[in-house]
C-alpha cells in the first residue's frame, strides 16, 4: 500500500512538471526545465557539500565566459553563479554556528589575505567607480571563501587533496586536446595559437599559466612511490603533455615562470642557505641599478620579434623596442604607476584600472596594439594592478600574501618528515612560484580559470602545514558527504 502511494505521488509530480513545462515553452519561458538542476545543487549545497565543490572544480576548465560590453564585465558560465552560492551558503553556516578551526585564520597567509580583503573593502568604498570595485570585490570573495577558507577544511582529507588536484587536470587535458585539434587544424601557427583555446581561455597566457602551475606537481607524481607504476606512468604521460601544450602556447611568461621554477628547485637541491639567497638578490638589483644605462641599450637593440622558431621566441623575450606585445605591457606598468603617484593611499578603486588608464598613457609610449577603451586586458601585473586600484597597501599585502606562501611552504618542506608531504609540498609551491613570476608580466587571478586553482594549491599548502605535518595532532571534523 505504502510502495503504491509513493508511486502515484511519484507519477503526479512527473505529470505536474511536464505539463508545467509545456505551458512555460508554449510562452516561450525555458528556465522551467532548469529547476531539477537548481534543486539539486541546493541539495549538494547543504548536504554534501564536498561533491559540490569537486563539481565547480571539474567544470571551471570548460566553463564560458559571457561579456557585457557595456560594463566591460563577464561570468564564467556555469562556475561563477555555483561559487557565488557555494560562498553564501558558507557565510550563513559560519554566522549559523560562529565557530571556524582558528588554526586556519590564526595562519600567517589566512592573515595576510584576510588583510587584502579588508582593504579591497575599504578601497571599494572610496573608489572612483563604486559598481565596478564592489563587482570586483564581490568576485574575489566568491573565488578565495570557497576555495581557500572553504577549502582548508576539505583538505583535513588527505585523499581530498589529490582529487582536487586530478579532478581539475582531467578537465584541464580535455581542454588541452581541444586546444591541439583546433591548433593542428590551422598548422600550428603561433598566430592561431593565441585563440585556438577559446571559448574556454580568452588568449594563451591565461592558458600557459594554468598548466604550468600542474607541471612541477605531476613531475614530483612521477616519483611518489605511494602510487602504483601505472598512475606514475600517466602522471608522466601527463607532465609530457602539459609542457607540449605550454611550448606550443608560445607564452613566454610562462616559459620564464617554469625556467624559475627549475632555479629555485635546485636551490632546495642543494640547500643554499636564505643569506645566501639575500645577498644575491641584493647584489642582483644593485647592479642592475649601476648597469641600467647600459642594460636598456642592449635590450634596445634586440629587434628580434616572436616566432614559430622557439629559439627566435625566446630571444624576442627582452625585445622592448619592435615586439608590440612586450612594449604594449611596458605602456600598461608606466600607467599604472602614473595612477599610483596621483593616488598613492587609496588608489582609483578595486576593478578600475582598465577604465581610467588610458588618459594616462604617453603618446610616445603607445603601439599599434594600444587602446583607450579598456577592452583589450588591464595592467597586465599581479603586483601592478593593485598598486594602482588600491595604492600601496593593496599591492603590499598581496606582496605579503606570496611572501608568506613561500615561507611557510619552505619551512613545511624542511621540517615534515613525511617524504610524500615533501614532494607535494615542493610540486605545489614550484608550481605557485611559476604564477607568481608570471604575475609580474600578467595577471589572472580575477577570473576562475585561475583563481580556483591559485587558491586551491595555497590552502592545500594551509592544510599541510596544520594537519598533515604532524602525524600525531588530532585532525578536526571533515567536510566528507
């Protein structure tokens, strides 16, 4: 009796919805067939909140963005609704229960980037563009809540660890696949190389410094011995893989960020002590500085411009006179740094550079590539852009935010005695150095594609360090279903 009322409630609520969706589509209404979908992620939301996140992780490689020309705003379609969600959801719970691991948010990075948000915030309130900089904010909340906060409490599962990090890279090989079939399609030109990857990345450095970020990981898979030889045997087919597609990306800020990465590696090879590394640093900039005259002739008489040939590509890397990419990224620093000088404290607003650069570039300075419209990308600088949209305290504590990685991961990697907590210690943060030389020439981390993996890899190393490095501390509740 009770088997048949459930079916007859079963059978009513099918006939309700179908005829619900014919009277919609008659109206030309086509949401309604969504609503299952929508049902289901609220479900996944509040009781398995782990496979929701691996969810928006799998699809963050293939998902579209959507431009408003009239803003000059876009959404990642489907991930940026699902994190905007995900991240309410979490607010709400940690209101709701008002209690979160303070090891976490006692952490020196969960500090530093608590201390960036908080001055994005106070940015956003004296911005010249309030709309743009709270739009701004907003996106970056809803990239680091769920997938550093959040996400430090998903990695108390080790395993959780691994699949985040496989989960993504098989979305991001798919992408990669279709990249090379549309590349081969038009003869591996360097030219088609710069759009073949769309609709999925809007050019081939936001695509170069994804990938790069997986390389030193999957090279420290190949010698984890914890994994069996045919997992070694992919994890080598896929560091093969990753490092073709970044050389046929022809993106050589990503071929500078990996060669960097390969320095520090062997800086931790053969355990060059810190003054050490000081005082070359140090000695580096001074001469520079002595030699800058002579310096910027010699890189003023480089005319070589980028190629097919990888040796000719590699030599247009210091063309700052004919190679219009690399002059036209020049143009963008000196405008930024224009707008920090005129506001140097606050800044013009989190967001707005692309919209206020342009009266501030010399005419001198400008390419063929040049725009006043703002459309064709931002300050291209991690630490530039933040300069000029929130002054000096803005790009200093995102300064301290890699700082503060690159301590606490080297002193995780010295200190653990777990030789796979090791590896994955040093594929991860080798793999963060590539983005964050990268991030000098470039920047991405307003938009998902890099954001959920930049941050993901950041609290991976978080939860290393508070619940991996020491086998004998107690482990918290996890977010496992």
């Amino acid at each position: 009796m009770v088997d048949q009322i459930k079916l007859k409630w079963l059978y009513g609520i099918s006939a309700l919805f179908i005829a619900l969706n014919l009277f919609f589509i008659a109206n030309e209404i086509f949401w309604m067939p969504l609503l299952p979908i929508a049902a289901l992620i609220v479900i996944l939301a509040i009781f398995a909140i782990d496979i929701l996140m691996f969810i928006i992780v799998f699809l963050t490689p293939l998902a579209v963005n959507l431009t408003n020309s009239e803003f000059n705003a876009g959404l990642s379609l489907p991930v940026e609704p699902l994190m905007f969600g995900l991240m309410i959801i979490f607010l709400v719970k940690l209101l709701y229960e008002r209690k979160f691991d303070k090891n976490i948010t006692n952490h020196p990075i969960s500090i530093f980037i608590i201390i960036n948000l908080v001055w994005m915030f106070i940015t956003s309130i004296s911005s010249t563009m309030h709309l743009v900089s709270f739009k701004f904010l907003l996106s970056r909340l809803w990239f680091v809540i769920p997938f550093y906060f959040l996400a430090t409490q998903l990695f108390i599962n080790y395993k959780n660890i691994k699949k985040f990090i496989w989960i993504y890279t098989i979305s991001l090989i798919i992408v990669i696949f279709y990249t090379m079939f549309r590349h081969h399609e038009f003869g591996w030109t360097e030219k088609s190389a710069i759009w073949v990857m769309s609709p999925f990345y809007n050019d081939h450095t936001a695509y170069a410094a994804v990938i790069c970020l997986f390389v030193p990981v999957f090279i420290g898979f190949i010698f984890n011995k914890n994994y069996t030889p045919i997992i070694r045997i992919f994890a080598a087919f896929i560091s093969m893989l990753f490092i073709v597609a970044l050389l046929l990306s022809y993106t050589r800020a990503a071929w500078v960020g990996l060669a960097t990465a390969i320095g520090v590696y062997l800086i931790f090879l053969f355990r060059v002590k810190t003054s050490i590394i000081i005082t070359g640093i140090i000695a580096l900039i001074t001469i520079f500085f002595i030699f800058k005259t002579d310096i910027l002739m010699k890189l003023e008489r480089n005319r070589q411009d980028s190629s097919t040939d990888i040796k000719k590509h590699v030599q247009s890397i210091s063309n700052i006179s004919t190679d219009a990419s690399n002059v036209e990224r020049i143009n963008r620093w000196n405008c930024a740094i224009r707008m920090f000088k005129k506001k140097p404290f606050l800044g013009w607003g989190p967001g707005t550079y692309s919209f206020k650069y342009a009266p501030f570039q010399h005419s001198t300075e400008k390419t063929i590539i040049s725009t006043n419209a703002g459309n064709k990308g931002n300050a291209h600088s991690e630490y530039l852009q933040p300069l000029a949209d929130s002054g000096i305290i803005g790009s200093l504590s995102f300064i301290l935010i890699v700082i503060a990685i690159i301590y606490r991961s080297s002193r995780l990697y010295i200190r653990t005695k777990d030789k796979e907590i090791r590896m994955l210690t040093l594929g991860l943060l080798l793999g963060l150095i590539t983005y964050f030389v990268h991030g000098i020439m470039n920047d991405f981390l307003d938009t998902d594609k890099a954001s959920v993996p930049f941050w993901g890899f950041v609290a991976i190393l978080v939860a290393l360090d508070v619940y991996h490095s020491k086998q004998e501390k107690e482990t918290p509740e996890t977010l496992e279903t």
